[in-house]
C-alpha cells in the first residue's frame, strides 16, 4: 500500500504555519519525492508529523534506514543542514547523508529504534542528556549562524500569533506573553556563552538510538548564543511529575560541566508561557500548568 505523503491534517497544518501559498507546495510533493527517490535510491515506507514539512521515513537500495526531510521553506533546511554538519561525528545528533537545499531536501542516517527517548512512565536517562547537551555545545559555531535573540524573537512572534484570540488567552494575557518576551530577550544579548544553541531541544527532539547509542537529538532550529537556553524543557521535566525545577537542577548538574543554575533559571522563567499555551487551549489545568502560571507572572 502506497505511504500517503501528505494527508489533510498535514496541509492544514502547513497553511497555517505558512499560509495559503504553500497549498501548491503541497501539490507538487509527490513529483519531488520521486525525483530525490529516484536520486538517492530510497522507497518511502512512512512518515511523520510535522509543523514546518514532511517527515518521511525510507529505505535505502542498500537496505539501510534512512529519514528524507522536506520543507517548502528552505531557510528551514539550510540553517538545519549547517547545524548538522557543524555537529559530524557527534554521536548524539543524528547525521546528514545527503542535502538539495534548492529543494529543502535533507536526507538523514536512520536512527534505531528511532522512538521518542522518553516515552510513558520512562525514566530520563540524565546521563546520557548531558552527554547530548556537553557535545552539541563543545562544537565551535560556523560563520553565518543567527543570534539566540533572533530565535526568541521568532518564537514570541509565534506564539503571540498563536495566543491572541484562543482559548488560552483567558487564562494567559498577552501582556504575561510580553513580559516573558522581554525576559528572554534581556537573557539572549547579556552574554551566556558563544555555543551552537539547538533551539528546539525539547524530549520530543531525542529519540532512542538503542543501547549502542542512547540519545540522539533531531530538528535543530540553530542559532548562536547561550547553551542554557536548551537546559528549559528538560529541567522542568520533574515538576511535571509532581517534582520542583531544583529537583531538576539536581538530577542534570552531575552530568553538565559548568551547569549555571541561576542562567538556567532564568531561561524557564522566561519561557514558562510557552510551556502551557497548548495544554491551556486543551483545556488542561494540571499542576504543571499552575506552576508554570505562577512562574510567568
């Protein structure tokens, strides 16, 4: 049975992130599966969600598994890309084969089993987090790459889009949006370090490489700036579970040399609203939710 490479939800999702525009994007994603199959030799045998393209999953004519990213913006693809081979070698981060950036094509190493690294009732496997995190920051930026303040001012651009006028905007102000904004940005130009910040590094972005391999981070949205800034989604993963962010602090600090507390604070204050915006407009009003709420004012 032939993989459906772009379903309704997909395109809806697309338009939305891109707008109308995209729809002939869209249309035209079969012709250039093709063409790049036909290219790299691969069969597509699934794919994957996504907000800004196409994830599909491929195998090799060599037998191998392998993972063809596509976008229709190909600034996507290309700061992606030089992220990716900024990180060659690195044994957390998955790999790029391939590239056709005039295409927003990214041909990717399969990764095995390639599920998320923390799925339900997993333990977080801390060690091998800050392995991840102590690789991608050790790695000195390229030439080209955008500020950390460029980044955060896409992010709340972003999510003021995406706030005002939802549900979430009853409980979350767009003024409690704002001060966050202001926190952040104060944080990205007041020094911090000069790493490849992976930007998008929530669990999400890790998937399990096996026992071989543990950890293997996916989907940067790259910029240059302080390395505190990936620490967030992590160190608030107990409070989820009932925890404090210094149990947090307490369970990555052993694993990360130079762990700054006080840096890494900060960060989760300022993007404490970002945390809830989608639980908010679902309706959910957990203890992570409240914490988080009360973190943001």
């Amino acid at each position: 049975m032939a993989v459906v490479l772009i379903d309704d939800p997909a395109r809806a999702r697309l338009i939305t992130r891109f707008g109308e525009g995209v729809a002939a994007w869209c249309d035209a994603l079969p012709a250039l599966v093709a063409r790049l199959s036909k290219q790299w030799g691969l069969t597509v045998v699934g794919a994957k969600p996504g907000n800004t393209g196409r994830t599909l999953i491929c195998v090799g004519d060599d037998g191998a598994k392998k993972v063809l990213k596509l976008t229709p913006e190909h600034a996507i693809a290309e700061s992606e890309a030089a992220a990716l081979r900024a990180w060659d070698g690195c044994s957390r981060v998955a790999q790029v084969l391939a590239t056709e950036l005039a295409d927003g094509a990214i041909l990717l190493e399969g990764i095995d089993p390639g599920t998320q690294l923390l799925e339900a009732g997993t333990d977080v496997p801390w060690a091998e987090v800050g392995d991840l995190l102590t690789q991608i920051h050790a790695v000195t930026p390229p030439s080209g790459f955008s500020a950390l303040e460029d980044r955060v001012v896409f992010m709340y651009r972003l999510a003021e889009r995406g706030l005002r006028g939802s549900v979430a905007e009853a409980t979350l102000s767009l003024e409690t949006l704002d001060r966050a904004r202001l926190r952040a940005l104060a944080l990205a130009t007041s020094g911090g370090g000069t790493s490849i910040v992976h930007g998008d590094l929530h669990p999400g972005n890790v998937l399990d490489g096996g026992p071989g391999r543990g950890a293997v981070a996916i989907d940067p949205r790259p910029s240059v700036g302080d390395p505190s800034f990936d620490l967030a989604d992590w160190v608030t993963l107990p409070m989820a579970a009932g925890g404090t962010l210094e149990d947090g602090f307490d369970a990555i600090a052993p694993h990360l040399p130079g762990f700054d507390a006080e840096r890494v604070r900060a960060w989760c204050v300022a993007l404490s609203p970002l945390f809830v915006m989608r639980p908010l407009e679902r309706g959910e009003r957990t203890s992570f939710v409240e914490a988080m709420l009360r973190m943001a004012a």
